[in-house]
C-alpha cells in the first residue's frame, strides 16, 4: 500500500510539473508537416500539423527528439527558455541517401493518358485555387528562411491569460485569406506586397503579433487591413533586413 502511494505521488508531481511546449518545424525551404516529435524521457508523442506547427507536454531536462521521413533527425534537451517563446526546430533535408528498394512486378494496367492527364490537371486547378501559396517556388538562395523563421519565433509571446482576449493564430489567417472575398491571395501579393513564396511565413508573423481575433471574426475590414498593412511594412523590413550578399 505504502508503495502504491508513492507511485501516486511521482505520477501526481510529474503531471503538475508538465507544461505545453509549442513551438513550429522549418527546413531550408518550408515547415514541415507531419514532423514526428517524442520525448524520451517521459513517452509522449506529438506530430506537427499542416503549418509545421506542434504542441508537446514538457518539463526542464526532457528529451525531444524531432524525426521525419525525409530529414535527418534532431534531438533537443528542454530547458525553461524553450517554454517562454515559440521554439523553432530547423531540419536538415536527407539528400541522395535513397535507400536500394526491390521492384516488384505488378499487374499491368491500362493506362489512358488522356484521361490521366485531364482528371490530373482538374485537381491540380482546383487545389490552385483553394491554395495558390502551396505552389509558389521555394525562397531564393540569397534568403536565409530559418533565420527568418527564428526572428518570428522570438516574437511569440506567453497568449494572454484572461479569457476577454483571444488572439489570432497562424491557422485563423490561413482560412481568412482562403475564404474572404476581399482578403484573398492576390491582395496579399499586390497590395500588401507580401512575396508568393512568403505568403506562409508573413502569416506566422501576424500571429507572433497578437492580433485580436474579433478582428476576424466580426469582419472588420478596415481596422483589419490597417493592422496588416502595418504588419507588411515591418515584414518587408525584416526580409530585406536578411537578405544576404
């Protein structure tokens, strides 16, 4: 009996000592999404979602260890910094190292490539549509993207407690600009200047800005595209800021 209670009491302290670890995946080029993240040290499991983004309980000293199938793995001890703003995992992208995999022989199938190549086309324009910023090419060279991506992380502060106040996450501008009539993709690009390929990142930024959420979801236009065009001004000055020789 004596034993069952101690048991109980490490369980009880680690659950009490356990916080929310957040923070978002990159490699040279985009985040990563479904980005496999364990801790070691207490058997946990999380996986980043389709902005890279992930959610993992911690504690000081914990071992995370950040796996993909087409990045190198990294592993991280966790210290109280990482919990006093979002924390920013680069990924090494695995290059020519393809592993030697058997060809077997199927059963051949007929193949219309008229068809294949209308039905192809259909969802590739349609998928266009819905998300243009998935099909932009990939950063020029000369920008160092998680550099960029860390300076944003920085920014991410602990979200304000009381319950009055709810900020903006990175998911509420992707739906914005995927759904509202006036702010859209070609706004983004034409009138806030936001380059193609950083439509994802200047989103991250708005975040790590702690915009009311009202400001989305009572459609106040105006107040909503001041605070961007501010946003887009300081973005723009952070990019050309990182722009290396």
């Amino acid at each position: 009996m004596k034993s069952l209670s101690i048991i109980l009491f490490l369980l009880v302290s680690l659950s009490l000592n356990a916080q929310q670890l957040k923070g978002i995946v990159y490699d040279a080029e985009a985040t990563v999404k479904g980005a496999k993240i364990i801790n070691s040290t207490q058997h946990i499991l999380s996986y980043t979602n389709d902005e890279g983004v992930f959610n993992i309980s911690a504690q000081p000293n914990d071992t995370l260890v950040f796996s993909s199938l087409f990045h190198h793995e990294k592993t991280i001890v966790v210290t109280s910094e990482h919990f006093k703003e979002d924390t920013v995992i680069e990924l090494k992208k695995i290059t020519n190292e393809l592993d030697e995999v058997e060809i077997l022989k199927a059963k051949e199938k007929k193949f219309d490539s008229i068809v294949y190549t209308e039905e192809f086309s259909t969802q590739i324009n349609n998928d266009y549509k819905e998300r243009p910023y998935l099909y932009q090419p990939p950063p020029s060279g000369n920008m160092d993207f998680v550099a960029i991506a860390k300076l944003i992380g920085k920014l991410f502060k602990k979200k304000n407690k009381t319950p009055e106040i709810v900020y903006a996450e990175t998911e509420d501008f992707i739906h914005l600009f995927e759904t509202h009539s006036f702010f859209n993709s070609r706004m983004l690009t034409k009138e806030l200047k936001i380059p193609n390929e950083y439509h994802q990142l200047f989103f991250d930024f708005c975040s790590a800005k702690n915009i009311n959420k009202a400001l989305i979801d009572t459609n106040q236009e105006l107040p909503l595209l001041d605070r961007l065009n501010t946003l887009s001004k300081e973005f723009n000055l952070m990019l050309k800021e990182q722009q290396q020789d």
